[in-house]
C-alpha cells in the first residue's frame, strides 16, 4: 500500500486497517520465532506500513 492509497482512506477505514494489520504484524513475529519464514524483510515492511498508517492518521487528528 502507497501513501496515495493510505491518504484515499476514511478515518474509520483505516483505524480498521492499522488493527489489522498490527494482528497480522504479532503472529508474524510469533511465527518466525518458532520456525524462519520464508521472507523475514516482510517484518519489517509491515512494520513501516503500519508507522506510515499511524502517521497519517495522527495527521489528520492535528489537522482537526
């Protein structure tokens, strides 16, 4: 997802996205601690992805 695509989505929306996605970040983690994954760089991209969703949306907050 590009910044474009993050700016696009409702407030709501991506409240919904960061939980989301913070769900999925978790039990990637717990997965490659029991057993490697396949691609460890995805950790750190889904990392970013939702620093870029919680920058956006503490943006619009200010913006208010």
């Amino acid at each position: 997802m590009k910044k474009a695509e993050i700016k696009e989505l409702s407030t709501k929306e991506l409240v919904e996205r960061i939980e989301a996605e913070t769900v999925a970040l978790n039990r990637m983690e717990i997965n490659h601690s029991i057993s490697p994954l396949d691609n460890p760089a995805q950790i750190k991209h889904n990392r970013r992805m939702i620093a870029r969703m919680k920058g956006e949306l503490r943006q619009r907050e200010l913006n208010k």
